[in-house]
C-alpha cells in the first residue's frame, strides 16, 4: 500500500528531526540529544503526527516555543522548525547574538527569502557564530495533516484566510492577492510532500479559480528549472504513489453553504460540532463532584479534561464515521469485553490460590496448564489497561456529546434538516420547532432557518418571512446572517436544488435516502444518508470523467504542459485512481466523511480532502459579519 500523505509529512519531520538525515532502521545506538524550537505554526504542524514519547525516542530532550523565555543549554544542539516570518528571523538572530546553543540547524516550515537569509548570515556574522549555523533547509511543510486523506492549511491566524477574508465585500485587490498566495504556498507545500504534479481541474469566475491560476504558475515554473526542481530525481520517485498523476479539485466553498450550517450525526463530525475539538485533540470541562449544585450555591468548579483522538486509537478509528447511536452501542460492547477478560484474570488468581483461597481445586488441576494461562494473561495486562483507558475516553466524549443532543434537541434538528435538503415530506411546520422554546439554543434555530432558506426553491412570501424573523427574533437570534445569504443566494450560479443535496438518482432503488432505523434505550433514531454532497457529486464527475453541465465548463491545468492551457478540455480520457479534492474558503467532518463513503464504494481509488481551515457551526456566526 503506498504511503498516505499523513506517513509521508511524518517522515519529513523525522528526517528533520535526525538533523535532515534519514532515521536508521534497527538501530541500537543512542540518538544524539538535541532541543527542538519551534513558533506557534510548527506546533501545530507537530502535534497531530508525533507524540511527546517519540520525540523523546528521537532524542528530543526540550520541545519550546521560539518566543518563550529560553536558558542557554551552549553543549546541545538546537533543531529551529519555523515559519520564516520577520519576527521569528528576528529572534534566530537574537539567539545567534546571545550564543544559546552549541549548533543551530535552522529548517523553515515555507522557502525563505535571500533577503531574510541575507540577515541570518549577517546575524551570525557579527555574533561570530558562523561555524554553528550548521545547515539551513527549506522543508515545505507548510500545512497541517489530520488524517491519512485529509489536511488543513492553518490553525493559526486563519482568519487571514477565513471564509469571511475571502468574501468580504469591501476586500481590496492587494488584500486578495496576499490570501490567495498564502493558500497556494500551502497547496504548493503539500504537492512538494506528496511528491506529485497534479493535474488541476477547477470552476471559473470565484476565489478557486485564482488559487489554480497562480499554483498552476508555481508549479510550472519549479518544473522549468529542472537543476533545482522539487518534483524530479530523489524527491519523485520517493513521493508518487502510483504510475498515474492525481486529479486535484479546486471547490469554492460558495458552491453549497447548507451543509456546513448542517446539525449532523456521525462521531467525529458531532465531536467537532459540539465539542472542543482542534488538532485531533478534544477538551471538555469536567465538574467536580456528579451531584448537582442547590439552587442558589456557587456553581462548582470545572476540570479542563484533554483526550487525543489519534490513528494509534483503533476504536476512533473504526467508529469516527458512525452514526452516534451505534457509538453508543460499540461502546458498551467493548466495556462487555473488557470485563469479561478482566474477570478471567481474577478467576486464574482464584484458582492459582493468589488471592488466599483454599488451594483445593490446584490439586484437580493442571498446574502447568493454569500456569500458562495465568502468564498469558499477564502478558495481555498492559494490552487490557490500553483498552480500558481508550473505553474510559469514548465513554467520557460520547456522554458529554449526549447531553448536547439531549439537552438541545439534535436529533430533531439532524432530522428535519435532511428532510428539508431531500424535500422530503414535513411532519412538524418550521415555526413550531423555532418557536420551541426547549428545542436548540437561538445558534440551532438560525441554522435550521438557514438551511430552510437556502434549500427552498423559491423564497419564502414576504409575509411568512416576516414571521419567521418575529420568531427568530423572539428567541434571541442574530438576523444578520439572513441578509447575506439573500445576497449569496441572488448571486449564486447553482441555484440550491434537490439534486443539489441528495442522490441524484442512480440508485438501483430510485431513493435519494437510505434510513437506518437504529433503536436504543426505547428511543427511534431515524439516520438519514446521503449518497452524494455536491462536493462528492462534483469530484466524481471530474474523476470518472462523465460529461454533465455542471463541470463540463471547468477549467484544465496541467503544470507539465510547456504553454499554459486555456482549455476546458482534458486531455486525459481515462478515469482517475488518485485525487484530491480542495475547498478553498473552508471545509468540514461531513463532507470529508462523504468522500470515505464515496471512495469505499469504488474500490482502488483513492481520495484526500482539504481545506483552508475547517468550521462548524462556526459558519452562523461568520456569516453574522456580513
């Protein structure tokens, strides 16, 4: 199997963290003890792919923040991960000056400049610390992967990216330019890890379309200087990962605004909704005490408990992109187990007369044979405390997730959303589930409205308009995002229609939805599936190269064509294997885990999802600027 991007970003950073030289396999020889510095961004570039522990395998003795107060440590070496930014150019030279470390090996998270390096030179120069300075790399890592198909491009200062960056109406033309060039260096870094030229497909006329212009250009012009390209000897042959170039999809996130306001109900995707959850790190409070507070006494103190989902997690791994009941279930089944093998450990001691019992059935018995097993058992021990810390973790977020949907009514919201963007049939009207005054809070509410708003084939009469914003109104919620999605909608070329939404029918059964009956604790949980996100719908037009008129007209780029193309036309008529689809204005856990399940039906192929920076129902909110 070739290696996914997450292994290969993870390799870069062990190659750099064993001074730029490939880590020795089967190695008994002690690492050589270093200190990692690093800025905020290369913090979060580290933390989803390297636990501490390995840093330390590594010989990572210190891991500190480039900007923090640092003692020399003169006879260790200093491994620098950061971004080549003026201030942080600054502070390398300060400690160039102040002689900290024994050597300095400076890698940069992007290429940096000959001016700043010019200054490192001059720095180091003055401080006579030329000879420490012992090797100065670019390393092209300059984006954040959370999963083996799916990366984001920042966690810090995203907002000079954000949806609203993008959109805003009154953005100058050098304030464009500046994000856009701050997300093709990303996608320019990602390509360089990957070890692969894309061929770029993308629509015309919004902010997706300028992103695959200028990294067409990038790409084109490392390929023309071929002595110092990225994509050729070494550096190919380590990254492809198959004989055939990957499709790259430039989505606008203009394209479909309701599924990220959506309330939705797989794991990792409620986790991230409702929960704090960056990074692959998930951060609950946690009261002290279960019993309740009286009425009128201080509220209890709260605990700020953290848990790392990670890939080592096999339970997270299995279970992220389930329906939250079946969690539930798999939860209890797994703590079943747990005790059942917990219980055939006490019953080994009983019967090996170490707890004290009478040594009575030890004569009946074959000692050998109780004997291995008692050592088998053992010998699970730490396998067995593994699993009960991971089920103590699951059963932790999953109830904290469950009083969010109890206490806010979520799977009434899942519900009638999927409902509205299938057009299926209404049980209950809109106005009563805003007007409950026990359903959602006003966040929920204009959500739904929203979704209502966007889906509807024609707006509502100004009339009813008028009484749902009364009764949006009365419930606390913030109208402001209505009015820019009025605008959104006006100016939007794909009106938001059924097909938009649901199965655009070629199901054997003719049914836009699938619904999982799923019964728990006396309680119906109606689960709704989508086949096919407008995302999903439109990566798999572009990679099975169907004709349809919603991407006919979209643009090619191939990076290895000596003259740029104008062409809409590909020239590759055979179906993709590889791709990688990209919203640029933002992304969330629901359309990445519609390409799971879009890439486990079709097998071979293989799909990576990312976006500039990933939100949930932080969208209502965003919009709120407007």
């Amino acid at each position: 199997m070739a290696a996914s991007v997450r292994e290969k970003q993870a390799a870069a950073l062990k190659r750099m963290l064993n001074f730029n030289t490939s880590p020795l396999k089967n190695t008994a020889a002690e690492p050589v003890w270093k200190v990692l510095i690093y800025d905020r961004f290369g913090q979060d570039i580290i933390s989803p792919l390297l636990a501490v522990k390995e840093l330390r395998d590594m010989g990572i003795t210190l891991h500190l923040l480039l900007h923090s107060d640092r003692d020399p440590i003169p006879d260790v070496p200093a491994i620098y991960f950061v971004m080549p930014t003026e201030e942080n150019i600054d502070r390398i030279c300060q400690d160039l000056r102040n002689q900290l470390y024994e050597s300095y090996y400076l890698n940069f998270i992007s290429a940096i400049s000959r001016s700043k390096l010019e200054d490192i030179a001059s720095a180091a120069l003055s401080a006579n610390a030329v000879t420490q300075v012992t090797k100065v790399f670019d390393q092209y890592l300059n984006f954040i992967t959370l999963e083996d198909d799916m990366f984001i491009l920042c966690n810090q200062n995203k907002e000079l990216i954000s949806y609203h960056a993008i959109n805003k109406p009154d953005i100058m033309d050098t304030e464009m330019e500046a994000i856009m060039d701050t997300i093709v260096d990303s996608l320019f870094c990602f390509f360089v890890t990957l070890g692969a030229v894309p061929i770029i497909r993308c629509p015309r006329g919004n902010a997706a379309e300028m992103v695959a212009v200028k990294l067409d250009k990038k790409l084109r012009e490392n390929l023309r200087d071929a002595r110092n390209s990225l994509f050729t000897g070494d550096n190919m042959g380590a990254g492809q990962f198959s004989f055939q170039r990957p499709l790259f999809v430039l989505a606008d996130r203009n394209l479909d605004l309701a599924t990220p306001l959506h309330h939705t109900w797989t794991y990792q995707a409620l986790i991230h909704d409702v929960l704090d959850f960056h990074l692959n790190r998930v951060s609950m409070d946690e009261s002290v005490g279960s019993e309740a507070s009286p009425s009128g006494a201080r509220p209890k103190k709260k605990n700020k408990k953290s848990y790392d989902l990670t890939a080592a997690d096999k339970f997270w791994q299995k279970h992220k992109g389930s329906p939250f009941p079946e969690v539930a279930e798999s939860v209890q089944e797994e703590l079943d187990t747990y005790r059942a093998q917990e219980d055939e450990v006490k019953r080994l001691k009983s019967i090996m007369g170490l707890e004290g019992e009478d040594e009575g059935p030890i004569s009946s018995i074959s000692m050998s044979d109780n004997t291995a097993k008692l050592t088998s058992a053992v010998s699970s021990l730490p396998e067995l405390l593994e699993k009960k810390r991971l089920i103590d973790l699951h059963t932790n977020v999953a109830t904290a997730v469950l009083d969010h949907i109890k206490s806010r009514k979520l799977d009434v919201y899942f519900e009638y959303e999927e409902k509205l963007m299938s057009k299926s049939t209404l049980e209950k009207s809109l106005l009563d589930i805003i007007s409950d005054p026990d359903a959602g809070t006003p966040e929920d509410k204009m959500r739904l409205f929203l979704i209502f708003y966007i889906t509807a084939l024609q707006p509502p009469s100004e009339t009813d308009l008028d009484q749902y914003k009364k009764a949006l109104l009365e419930t606390g919620c913030d109208l402001s995002s209505l009015n820019y999605i009025k605008q959104w909608k006006a100016f939007t070329k794909i009106a938001a229609t059924p097909s938009n939404y649901g199965n655009s029918g070629v199901k054997p059964m003719g049914q836009s939805v699938v619904i999982n009956y799923l019964v728990r604790k006396n309680r119906v949980f109606k689960v709704f599936f989508f086949q096919n996100l407008p995302v999903t719908r439109i990566l798999d037009n572009l990679m099975e190269m169907k004709s349809n008129p919603e991407t006919d007209d979209y643009r090619y780029f191939d990076p290895k064509m000596l003259r740029g193309s104008e062409s809409s036309t590909p020239r590759n008529k055979n179906p993709f294997q590889e791709a990688i689809v990209f919203v640029v204005g933002g992304g969330n856990y629901i359309e990445y885990q519609n390409l799971v399940d879009y890439t486990k039906a079709k097998p071979g192929k293989r799909v990576l999802y990312g976006c500039s920076e990933l939100f949930n129902a932080g969208l209502g909110k965003i919009l709120q600027k407007f």
